[in-house]
C-alpha cells in the first residue's frame, strides 16, 4: 500500500505605565530563553534542528515546565498573551473560542503543531487553543515570523508548537488539585519513569468553571446567564531506546470540552459547543551513520466541534489530518544539511454538504544551517503540492554576526502562505453566496532585523520587521482583493538582582489595509507585558501587568474598543520539598475590557491551589 493510500482519509484609558513581578526562577523570569542567564535552552521549531536559542536566526520564546508553573497562568490562552507579538481575542471567560494573532497576521495565519504534528480546522483554518490544558504541556516554543519554508500552509505569522509531558528515566509523580472564583476547579495527576531503555508519561485531568455572563446587553444573542466550561483530558508518551542509539515514540493526546455559549434565537435553550481534539502518532529516530539521523513520523490528528445552537439546530464540522513526515539531518563539514518531505491529507466530515471533503499536500523541503566563528547562516527552500490549487514554493535567507561577545545582530527574509480553508473554497451558497473554488493563496514576504544584547543575568534583545501579504481573502462571496503591509517592533528586556526578578516585553505594531488606509481590526498598536518577582526560596510573590492600547474592532474602523491594562497577583508557598499552596488574584483592580465587541472577560478573580511533585 502506497503511503498516499495509506493517509487518506475602564473606557478611554491609555497605556502609560507597566510594570510586575513574574516567575520565581532564572528560566520562568526569561520567557525568550535568549534572556536564560543560567541554563542554554535548545529549540527545534525554529529549524526543525536542535539550535541553542542564543545562535537561532529566528525570533523565538521558550517557555519551560517551571515558566508554565510560575507565570500564575491557568489557561494556554492566558499564558500566550504574556509573550510579545502575541494578541489574544476571547468571545468571553475561560473556554470560549479564541483567536490569536501573532505578529499582525491573521488567527488563520499561524500554524499550531502538537509535538510536531499539525492541529486546527480545516473549514475555519483556526486551532482550538482554548480546549487545550496547560497541565498535560512540558514546553512550548513560539517562533514569530513566516516559517513557510519549514512547514509549509499556515505559517505566516509564525508557528507556535506544544510539546506533551515526556518520560524520565527515575519515577515522578506529579498532582494538582485548586477552586477558585466561578465555582472553578482544576484537578489532574500524572507519573513518569521508566529506565535507559524504556521511559513513560501518562497523565489526565479535569478542569471547569460555571463561567461569566459572556455577552453584554450590546450583543444580538445576549442572554442574562452565566455561560459554563468544563474539559477533561488526557495523554500518554511512551518511548524505547534502541542499540545504535535510536528511538522509538508513541504519543497520545485528547482533550473533550464543552462550553455554553449565547446564540441568536435560542431563547430559553442553553446553547453548547462542543470541542473535541486528539493527537496519536508514532516517531522513529535512526542514526543511520554517526553523521545521518533519519526521523519518520506517522500520524493522526483530529479537531471536531459540534454545537447545539437550539433544539432543532444542531451542526457538526470535523477535520482529520493525516501526517507523514520523514525528515533527515546530515552533518557537513560545515553546518547541517536538512531534506524532509511532509505529506497530509485531510478529510472534513460535516453537517454542511461542501462540494469537496478532502485535499493531500506533499511538501518537499531542503535546508541549510551553519555556523563558523562569528559568523551564522540558514536557507531553506521548499516546494508545496496542494491537490485543490497547485504548487507553491518559499524560502527563507537568514545571516547571524556576533559582533562582540556581548553584541549579536541578524538579518533575514522570508516568504509564506496560506491555502484558503474550505469554508472559504466550497461553502454552499444559501441564497448569500457561497464559497468560491477559484481561490488563490495567500502569500506573504517579510524583511526581518534583529539585534541582541547580553552581559551576564541580564539581556535584551530589539527585532524591526515589515511584512507584506498579498491576495489577501475577504468578502463574502470570498475573493482575493485585499493587501495589507504590517510593520512592527518588538523589544524583550531580563534582569536579575539578587532576589529580585525582572522582565518586560513590548511590542508596537502598525498593520493596515494598503487599499483603504485602515487598520486591521483587533490589532493593538501598542502591546506591553512586565513583571517583576521576588525569591524566598522557600516562598516567592510576584505581579504581573499585561496591556493593550485601544484598537478597532472592525475592518471598518467604526467600532472601537478601549485600551486597557490588567494585573494580577501570585503567591507559592512550600510547605515541604514536594507539596507547594498557589494563590492568585487576576485582574487586581477589577477593571472592564473587551477583547472582542460585546464579549465580556472577568472582572476580579481569585484561586487557590496545592501541587504535588516529587
């Protein structure tokens, strides 16, 4: 059977000022690992190489296990808005769907990988972020900028991969159990172990809250009743060393969601969604010469959603993705030389009867790195072959100098796409057009310079971009008629002294439609996240502000929504040298905003929490 067979299938108020406190040890405090002043921090998503973070050609940001665990975060949605370039739209509390936007670039225009494997609906062209616990991730690693040239369809903006619990060689167990404002809950245990030749890791959880009132009196589907979240998840890795020094993997990942959500005409009826996600692969690693790895990955990856609008109303969209990858690294005398070929095919099965369910995209992609003296450098090449539109073909140039061992700079362009979803190619046309099958790509180029500084525990790091995306799909009945240029800069900043921790990350993006003049809506011009810490060791307090100035939230720039600045507080106590007591306040000051017109986010918080680790 060929492996193509195989896989089908408060108002007015402007940003002044902030600042806070955030996690208590060196790795949480530098959330770009670039600002790590103890520990080098290896990155893959950047290159799909291992790369020290420091040596990356590529803006990115890691966060560990410990960051995760100390940035008072309890959502994956609420820790990304702490990272720079990030803007994060939620249609109300925890569990409402959310959009992110990473560098100006649409929600649709980032790509979300799950140890490596892609996530999202295919008829929306979004991930399901808000369904996915932060209690089941060991790392997550944000590459801002178009890495098309790596991964193909989606990644304009950039590429933002989560990477699951993974086993160790002695046992650990691990536990959490916390209530807070809402009727919230989280609860979830886990254990890994194993020894040099086997290790696991399996973990599950549950997590919940009656919610908030979602929408305001504004919003045509406004109903006065709180809307409700809950979620259960689970996943599993287990992996064997082989003799020559190979591996082989198994992960399993799932979550199943549901949230209450207001819809037009609903009445009395408690409107649900339903959200559900799974990952399951297998991965080899075979050293075939001491300078030859040869990585094959085979997967399957599913996100449906069901929603139940009314009791005569129900619709269902599901999107399967079935993966292969086989990737392989060759070292060189000089750098690494990397060929991959990636082939996904994905079917949709729906309430909706499109007129095309399935489409197979075969990547084939070449790739240089090297480094030598002061000197970094990194092409790559590749060429997508899309069954609905043809071929496209990117690339990726980037050059690294260290100028002093306290000064680095680096330049790099790249261009990127965007295949358009299903909704958009094959909608069925009720009367308001339909969907229109002669949809071109999305295609972006960007210019990129960056330049980093760092003398001991402290580093900041300033990166200039200006990007252009074409063929822009808007409208309805969708066509390619918009163009819009989004030029930016982002500024990271990490310090220590003594027991105090500090870290600020501000961005200024200026993203606008080049036809009309206006700006892209939910695209903050200004963007600030501080936070500043203290460490008792046994103890450790901190403040975190995150903030936004005020945006559009409309491509017609007539409805505003107002800037706001949001703090909240964290505490860990130990009480011995496994179990740990969490407080936090979110949202100190108790202050109305709007991430989406209509949408209300929660006023002041608060949650209580024990974690077990041993």
């Amino acid at each position: 059977m060929s492996a193509i067979a195989l896989l089908r299938p408060k108002k007015g108020r402007h940003l002044l000022l902030i600042l806070g406190f955030v996690a208590t040890n060196p790795l949480a405090v530098a959330q770009s690992s670039a600002f790590d002043p103890v520990l080098p921090t290896i990155a893959v998503t950047a290159s799909r190489i291992p790369t020290r973070t420091e040596a990356s050609l590529s803006a990115v940001t890691v966060l560990t296990r410990d960051a995760i665990e100390q940035s008072g975060a309890r959502t994956l949605v609420d820790l990304l808005s702490q990272t720079p370039g990030v803007r994060i739209v939620q249609n109300g509390g925890s569990g409402a769907s959310a959009s992110l936007y990473l560098r100006g670039a649409e929600a649709r225009h980032t790509l979300v990988l799950i140890d490596g494997m892609r996530i999202g609906s295919a008829t929306l062209g979004t991930a399901t972020l808000e369904a996915i616990p932060l209690e089941l991730i060991e790392r997550i690693e944000i590459v801002r900028g178009p890495a098309s040239a790596l991964y193909g369809s989606d990644a304009i903006g950039g590429v933002i991969q989560i990477f699951t619990r993974k086993g160790t060689e002695t046992t650990q167990r691990r536990a959490f159990v916390g209530l807070g404002s809402h009727e919230q809950y989280q609860t979830s245990v886990g254990v890994s172990g194993g020894n040099p030749a086997f290790r696991y890791a399996l973990d599950l959880g549950a997590e919940g809250t009656q919610g908030i009132e979602a929408t305001t009196p504004a919003n045509f589907s406004h109903q006065p009743d709180r809307d409700g979240w809950r979620n259960r998840f689970a996943s599993a890795n287990l992996s064997w060393s082989l003799a020559n020094g190979g591996e082989i993997a198994l992960a399993s990942f799932a979550t199943r969601g549901r949230n209450e959500y207001d819809a037009w005409g609903a009445g009395t009826f408690n409107a649900l969604l339903h959200k559900d996600l799974t990952s399951n692969q297998v991965t080899t690693r075979l050293p075939l010469t001491e300078a030859w790895l040869s990585t094959l990955r085979l997967g399957e990856t599913r996100d449906t959603s069901k929603a139940l609008a009314s009791a005569s109303n129900v619709s269902r969209f599901a999107t399967a993705q079935r993966q292969l990858s086989w990737q392989n690294e060759v070292a060189l005398p000089l750098g690494v030389l990397l060929a991959a070929f990636d082939l996904t095919a994905t079917e949709v099965d729906a309430t909706t009867q499109y007129t095309r369910t399935s489409r197979i995209v075969r990547g084939y992609l070449l790739g240089w790195q090297a480094e030598q003296g002061r000197h970094g450098w990194q092409l790559t090449a590749r060429h997508d072959d899309d069954s609905q539109f043809g071929g496209k073909t990117t690339g990726q140039a980037a050059y690294r100098y260290q100028f002093t061992p306290e000064w680095q700079g680096r330049v790099a362009v790249s261009s990127a796409f965007k295949a358009p979803t299903f909704n958009q190619l094959y909608w069925p046309d009720t009367g308001f057009g339909g969907g229109n099958p002669d949809l071109k790509p999305e295609t972006a180029y960007q210019k990129e310079v960056g330049i980093r500084w760092q003398r001991g525990v402290t580093a900041a790091e300033l990166t200039l971009f200006d990007a252009r995306v074409k063929n822009l799909i808007a409208g309805w009945p969708p066509e390619n008629v918009a163009r819009a240029r989004i030029k930016g800069a982002e500024l990271t900043y990490a310090s220590q002294f003594g027991a105090w921790h500090f870290r600020i990350n501000a961005d200024w993006l200026n993203a606008t439609d080049e036809a009309t003049g206006k700006r892209l809506p939910r695209r903050a011009p200004a963007a600030l996240s501080a936070a500043l810490i203290y460490d008792a060791k046994r103890w450790q307090a901190g403040i975190d502000f995150n903030a936004q100035r005020a945006r559009w939230d409309d491509v017609a720039n007539t409805t505003r929504l107002d800037g706001y600045g949001r703090t909240d507080l964290w505490w860990h106590y130990a009480l011995t040298r496994s179990w740990r007591l969490e407080a936090e306040i979110r949202n100190l000051f108790d202050q109305t905003y709007e991430t989406a017109a209509t949408y209300r986010q929660p006023g002041r918080t608060f949650f209580v929490g024990l974690r077990y680790r041993d």
